[in-house]
C-alpha cells in the first residue's frame, strides 16, 4: 500500500494513476479530492509537500496519496 513517502517521489506518481491531492485552498482543512492524474507539474525528482500534479478534471493539488489499482486493464 502506498502512503505518504511515496507521494513525494516523483517516480511514484504517473500519468493515469489515481491519486489523493490536497489543493492550495484545502490545505488548512487537510480536505483530499480523488482524480486522475492528467498532467505531473512538479519537474524535480522529489517535493517535501508532494508533487504537484493536475488532475483529469482541471483540479491542482499535492498528491498525498497513490490509490493502489483495484484491478483491471486502465
């Protein structure tokens, strides 16, 4: 299962994963919105706040968390 070190590595988040982010706005809250990544922001290898991504729908956040897959062909 994956957890927050490997939110901070950028080799751990990929275009078509799932993740966990938590956007700038929802960082008092510690608020998670669940998508799919379109598009990885961050360019270094790794962030202490996670890496930076947009998600399928528009929404940009810090990924939190890596859904594991549940099965199934993406």
């Amino acid at each position: 299962m994956s957890g927050n070190g490997d939110s901070r590595q950028r080799s751990s988040v990929r275009v078509g994963s799932t993740v966990e982010v938590v956007r700038k706005q929802d960082q008092g809250t510690g608020k998670r919105t669940r998508g799919i990544v379109a598009e990885i922001l961050t360019n270094s290898a790794s962030h202490p706040h996670g890496i930076k991504v947009r998600l399928k729908d528009g929404t940009v956040g810090r990924v939190v968390a890596v859904v594991e897959d549940e099965g199934g062909p993406s």
